[in-house]
C-alpha cells in the first residue's frame, strides 16, 4: 500500500509506503488549538514508511513539549505530522493531508471529556455534497472556505 498527501498550498509532498495505525479522532485541547477545529483525526506510521517527496526546505516545527516537535508548513500553515523522541520510530499523521484513500478507519473519539462544548458528535446532522442549502452565496465567492 502506498498513500500520497500534500499541504494546502502543495509546496510538501508526502508518501506512506506502509499502514496507517491506531487512527484516532483526538478532542483534547493541544490538538484543538493547533488544527483550530473540533478536534485532530491522527494516526501513526513507521518513520521508515514515511517519505517527504518535496518540500522538506518548507517544513518548520514547534516544540511545544520537549522531545514533541509538530511539523507544518511554513508557507499555508497545514499541519503535516508530529514527531516524539520517547517514540522514534514512528510519526503522527495529521490524515486531513492525505490526498490518497486509505483502506484503515479511526478506531475511537478519544479525549472526550476536552471536546468543544459546542460539538456534540451529533452523526444525524444532515450531510451536503457541497455548501448547506441555506447559505447565500452572494456574499462568497462561491468556493470552499
């Protein structure tokens, strides 16, 4: 298996030539408010599976534990992965990245005691291919956001 994944503005390139593991939907607050959403989908893969095909010069990193440095772009601010030197073997996806579809699924919501108040896991809210009917796309440029 071999999956590809870019950053927003598609100055770094990824490959994982290996499984995604232990795939989670993280709610706890460090991984809130490095995304800025609800919460983080991660998941591990082996260093030696893991290949920068462009863009390693674009990468900067935030230690914000020592020994726990997050990997992002330098230009868009897309996270790419997290490294941890008590876990050298492997990295922590950031799977919004991924351009390729994956065979693996997310295992759990974790951290659920952290989540945001305002986000219920509601999975009946309803589901649009495109914008919610309701907004009026007048005052947007009609693309995503």
């Amino acid at each position: 298996m071999s999956y590809k994944a870019s950053c927003l503005c598609q100055a770094v390139h990824i490959e994982i030539n290996g499984p995604i593991s232990d795939i989670i939907h993280c709610h706890c607050t460090l991984c809130r408010k490095s995304t800025g959403t609800a919460y983080a989908t991660n998941g591990f893969v082996q260093w030696s599976d893991f290949v920068i095909r462009n863009g390693k010069e674009s990468l900067s990193t935030f230690e914000f534990k020592p020994g726990r440095k997050r990997h992002f772009c330098k230009h868009c601010a897309s996270p790419i992965f997290s490294s941890n030197e008590s876990d050298p073997s492997r990295v922590r996806l950031r799977l919004g990245i991924l351009d390729s579809d994956i065979q693996e699924r997310p295992l759990s919501h974790n951290f659920v005691s952290s989540k945001a108040n305002w986000d219920d896991l509601d999975a009946s809210l309803p589901r649009y291919d495109a914008f919610e009917p309701s907004r009026d796309l007048s005052k947007t440029s009609g693309t995503q956001s």
